[in-house]
C-alpha cells in the first residue's frame, strides 16, 4: 500500500491554519507574559543568556572536561569577571549620574534650544505648523518637564527601576539550573510526547534546537562587529568634535548594538539615544548630529547586507510585513513588555507550530498515534471482566 | 585487576559497582556498552530516551525518516519487512539486543517495521545525541562506534552464513 498523500511534507508551516494559531498563540503569550512580568522576563533573560553561554561550555566539555566542571570554571571565571567589572561600571554609572544632576537645567536648556530650532525651521518650511502653534507648545512642555522633572519624574524612574531588581535576581539562578539540568528538561519534556509522534517530534526539536543555537551565535557575532564599527566611528567623531572618550563610544556602541536585537523600533531608539547624546555633549552640536546620523545609517547598512547574511543569515527570519504588524500587536496587548517580548515569543511559537503542523497533518502518523491508545485501552483492561 | 577485586566483593571498588543505578546496570549488561565504564555509562544514560511500548505497537515503520536505534530493556520485538503479498517476519529480539542501527549511522530511511510482540521497554538512542557524543566525548564516541561495528559485522557474517537472518535497519 501506498502511503503518497498521507504522509505529511514541507514545513508544518505551510497550513494557514498553523500560521494563524502561531500568531494567536503568540499575543495570547504576550497577554500572560505582561500579566506575569515578573517571571516572563526573567525566564525569556534566562533562555537567551542560556543560548549565549552554551558555546562556551561546551568548547570546554570538547577539550575534555565533564558538563558538570565545565559549568562550574564557566561560572567561576564569569563571576571573577564580574567582580572586576562591576564595581568600575558602578563607579561610573555614578560619576555620571552626579555630572547629569549637576549639568540638568543646562542640558534640558539644550535639548529645549535644539527642539525649538528644528521646530522653528519646519514652521518657516510648513506654515500650517505655525498657525498650530507648535513650537510655543512644545516649549512650555519642555520648560514644565524642566522644572518638574527632578522632583517628580526623576524619583518615578528610580522606583520604575528599583522594582526590577528582585525579579532580575531570578536571572543567574534560572540561567544556572537551564546550563546544569538543560538534557533533564529536554527528556522530561519528550517523555510527554506519544510514541507514535515521538520520533519525528525529537527529529524537529534537534534541527530547530540546532537552528536556534546558530542564531544566538550569529547574534553574538554581530553585536560584536556593530559594536566595534560604531565604536571606532563615534570614537573618531568624538576626537574632531572634542566630545565622548574611547571608553564612552564603546559603551554607547554596545547599547545600539544591543538594542538593535529588537527590530525596527530598537535601531530607532539607538539612534534618537546618540542624537541626545551629541545634543547634550556638544555646544553646538549640529554637524556633530549630522555626522553621527551618517555613521549610524552606515553601519546599518552594513549590518543588513554584509554582517547579517555573514552571521545570522535568514535562518529565523520572519516576513518584515508580518515583523512590524506583530511588534505593534504586541506593544498593543502588552505594552513595554509586549515589546520587548513578542518577537521571541513569535519565534518560539513558530517552532512549536512547525512541529505541530508537521506532526499533525501526516495522517499516518495521527492513525498510529489512534490504534496506540486502542491498544492501551486494551492492555489496561485484559482481565477486568473475568 | 578491578573486575577481580568486585569479583571478589571485598575492595572498594566492588561497593562503587553495587552503587549502579537498576538502569545503568541493564546497560552494562547490553554488549553495545559493555566496554564503558560507570562514569561513561552514566554520561550515555542521560542521553538515553526510554520508552514503553503495549503489545502489537508499532515503533517503527518500513520507509520511515530513520532517527536512530532501540535497545531493548523488557519484552519482544518483531522485525518484519514488506512482502509481495502483506509483509514477511524477519526476527525477534529479546532483551539486550538492538534494532534500527542503521538509521543511527546513516540517518536513512528504515528498512524494516519494527512492532512489540509483547509489552516492551525500550531505550531510544538517537543520531543528533549519538553525534554530540562524538563530538564532546571522543572516547566514549570510538567505544560506541567499534563495539557497534563489531556487532553489525558480527549479524553480518552470521547472515551470510545462514545462521540468522540479518536484523540491520
């Protein structure tokens, strides 16, 4: 007997059905995950972190150490590292919270000055700006920002910020036990799957496993060379405008690059962040702006035709259309959360997806999965009528 | 030296052994891994899926994407493969014999069904894990790959020389 026609082929994702419980799945994750933000973002933090430091490790376990020391020199010589490197990044953050404090009004003065003379220059453009009143407006905002700022909106941000840090400290705890007991997980999760689907699900789960890991591993590739090119750039930027140091653009680049993981909307805020930059640190900041707009939109384009297809490639990649139209949906359900979080949610969705759809669409396997359980039925009740 | 002194019960090494877990003891017992020691033993078992399969289940199917390789723990197995009319037994396998090695070397598609004569439990082992293994731990790696060479060169010969018919798939 023929099985032609029975047997599923192509991706799981070639039923529109499966695509529309994808993207249902996902907003409904973004709803439960902004309900539950306070273990939704650590464990997302934890699986990402997970994926980061899983190459590490097992470059050690291929030299010959077992998983379990490989964690643990891992775990050592990250909080050797962090040890160093955090008490200088505190002395830091402080030096220049207390230069931001001191330079406020002088800095709220100069992006007020910049606002107004770009408002100024597009109402001399768009006389029907004018006749809104646009600029007199946004001053009078800016001037109350100016002065309610330190005394209401300042200690809003500290306690926004504060109250992360105890959901935050689940991070090291949950990417630990992930990097300890990851194959325990993995086997208690196969154990659930029925013995008709569970070769093929196991097939699926190690290529999309093995896909996701060259993800994170491109991912780490590129910010490091986005980093590197920005950081040269705003550094030499910052040598002929006498603004930001060496140490400062590197800080600055890690922040774009890092950002720039979250599409669209992540390379705009990088973008608006080292136009304040310039703004606040330069007296006349207008070339300095322009120069950095031009450095930024470059290394953009090299990062989408030469870094990316080198590290990432188009491996996860899901349609722009529907990228952008789930970033909005997202933010819609689950507001900051939901941004941040529905393109890894859509990622994992599409993968569950994937296997559900190539799992369920092959008739010849839903029939054995059908005659397993009669058979069960069966062995559970030989002897019950006797 | 080792063996001799657990032989004997009285050393040291003869209580590590009584340590083994039931699961690592039904896998020193399999000749695939009869060459590992405990600590190997206990790298491969957390690679190991187990499985339980009721009477006539099918595990297997002729022409299936082949994944990897079954050991049987418990129960019996029937290999049979398609014929001209319905489909022809090849063998059954006990305890301690394996089926569907093939597949782990090659990732081919199966060449033969394989269905549980009997309630049966199974340990799963399967090429992506079988290739990490090679991979992070090349010794274990080189004991795997030659006793499972031994033993398909082994069902070979003995195919050929007609004693039992060849349970490669």
């Amino acid at each position: 007997m023929s099985l032609k026609g029975v047997k599923a082929r192509g991706s799981g994702l070639d039923q529109p059905l499966v695509w529309l419980g994808v993207i249902a799945g996902t907003l409904l994750a973004v709803f439960l995950c902004d309900w539950m933000w306070w273990i939704s973002i650590p464990l997302v933090v934890s699986v990402v972190l997970y994926y980061i430091a899983l190459p590490m490790i097992e470059f050690m376990e291929r030299k010959g150490l077992d998983h379990d020391k490989a964690l643990w020199i891992f775990i050592l010589l990250l909080t050797a590292l962090l040890f160093f490197l955090v008490p200088a990044l505190l002395s830091w953050i402080t030096a220049q919270v207390y230069l931001v404090q001191d330079k406020l009004p002088e800095i709220l003065g100069r992006i007020s000055k910049a606002v107004a003379m770009g408002l100024a220059a597009l109402e001399s453009r768009f006389p029907w700006l004018q006749d809104a009143e646009m600029g007199a407006k946004m001053n009078t905002k800016i001037l109350l920002l100016k002065e309610r700022f330190i005394e209401e909106s300042l200690p809003n941000v500290a306690v926004y910020a504060l109250h992360w840090v105890p959901c935050m400290l689940l991070v090291p705890y949950l990417t630990f036990f992930f990097l300890k007991d990851a194959h325990l997980f993995k086997k208690l999760l196969m154990r659930g799957i029925p013995n008709a689907f569970f070769e093929k699900v196991l097939l699926l789960f190690h290529r999309i496993d093995g896909q996701i890991k060259k993800y994170f591993r491109g991912l780490m590739a590129m910010t490091f060379l986005d980093t590197v090119t920005l950081s040269a750039g705003l550094w030499i930027l910052g040598l002929k405008f006498g603004v930001f140091g060496f140490f400062p653009s590197i800080f600055l680049a890690l922040m774009c690059a890092v950002l720039s993981w979250i599409p669209f909307i992540g390379s705009i805020i990088g973008c608006l962040i080292i136009v304040l930059v310039c703004v606040v640190q330069s007296a006349d900041p207008g070339w300095l702006v322009f120069w950095a707009l031009v450095l930024f939109g470059s290394v953009r384009l090299l990062d989408d035709f030469i870094y990316t297809p080198l590290t990432i490639g188009r491996s996860l990649s899901v349609h722009p259309l529907i990228t952008v139209l789930m970033i909005f949906a997202g933010g819609f359900v689950g507001g900051v959360t939901g941004l941040l979080l529905v393109m890894p949610l859509l990622g994992v969705a599409k993968v569950l997806g994937e296997i559900f759809g190539q799992v369920w669409f092959d008739a010849r396997l839903r029939a054995r999965f059908h005659l397993s359980k009669q058979l069960r039925l069966r062995a559970a009740r030989e002897g019950l009528f006797s | 030296m080792r063996e001799k002194q657990a032989e004997g019960g009285v050393s040291l090494f003869a209580y590590r052994e009584e340590q083994l877990s039931p699961e690592l003891q039904l896998l020193k017992g399999i000749p695939l891994f009869s060459s590992l020691k405990t600590r190997e033993l206990k790298i491969l078992e957390s690679i190991l899926h187990e499985r339980t399969y009721v009477e006539d289940e099918v595990i297997f199917e002729e022409g299936d994407e082949g994944l990897g390789m079954y050991i049987v723990l418990e129960g019996k197995i029937r290999i049979s493969r398609k014929a001209m009319i319905g489909s022809k037994e090849v063998t059954r396998l006990g305890p301690g014999h394996f089926f569907g090695e093939l597949s782990l070397l090659d990732g081919g598609p199966r060449s033969a069904t394989a269905v549980a004569s009997e309630s049966a439990r199974l340990f799963g082992f399967f090429r992506p894990e079988f290739l990490e293994i090679l991979e992070k731990y090349d010794r274990i790696g080189a004991k795997i790959s030659f006793q499972l060479a031994r033993l398909s060169a082994q069902r070979l010969r003995q195919s050929l020389d007609g004693t039992q018919v060849s349970s490669c798939l």
